[in-house]
C-alpha cells in the first residue's frame, strides 16, 4: 500500500557514494540528481522513482528496481490519495518545470482519470 511506504529518503552521500556518483555523471548522460539517486539507491538497496530514460535504463543496468514517476501519480490516485484535479494539476505542474511526457502517456493518463 503505496500510504504505508515511505517514499522519499533524504540522505547524504559518503564519500565513495560521491566518487561513484561522479563517475556515473561523467560517463552517462544524465543529471547530478538522476546520478545521485541511482548510487543511492544501488548502495541502500532501494527501488527508484525516477522520470529520466536514460536514468532509467541505467538503474536497470544496476538491477535497482524502478517506477515511473507517473505510475506513482497514478498509483495514488487509484488508491483515492489524489483526487482528479490534483493528478492534473501535479501533470501540469510537470509539464511547465519541464519534464516530458510523451504524448500517448498523456492520453493514458487522462483516459485513466475519467
């Protein structure tokens, strides 16, 4: 039950989470935040909500466990946690800071809100 996880793990990086983290940041192409998180994860033995392909496809190569950023929006509406209009709202708000959503999981979205 997606109520009873805690999601979010803030932590600081060791030094050798750091090293391996600018390892992967500089032979992938992904962000700081994207590198940071896989390492993380990798070392605390976590699954990875992330939105990033490339992030993606790299945390696979770790073997972490991955969720599509959108498939927890939708996750918690389904489990009646968000309501209609914050899933859109929470959409728009990704869209306008810049994250990319392909067109056809747009569409599965909204189909799956009404």
């Amino acid at each position: 039950n997606i109520r009873t996880r805690k999601l979010i793990i803030k932590k600081e990086l060791s030094e050798k989470e750091k090293t391996a983290s600018n390892n992967l940041l500089a032979n992938a192409n992904i962000g700081k935040g994207e590198s940071e998180a896989i390492i993380l994860a990798k070392s605390l033995k976590l699954n990875l909500i992330i939105g990033d392909l490339v992030g993606v496809k790299i945390a696979q190569s770790f073997g972490i466990e991955i969720y599509w950023t959108t498939s927890i929006i939708l996750k918690a509406f389904s489990e009646k946690i968000l309501e209609k209009k914050e899933v859109k709202e929470i959409i728009e708000n990704l869209v306008k800071t810049g994250y990319r959503i392909k067109p056809e999981i747009l569409i599965l979205i909204l189909n799956k809100l009404n």
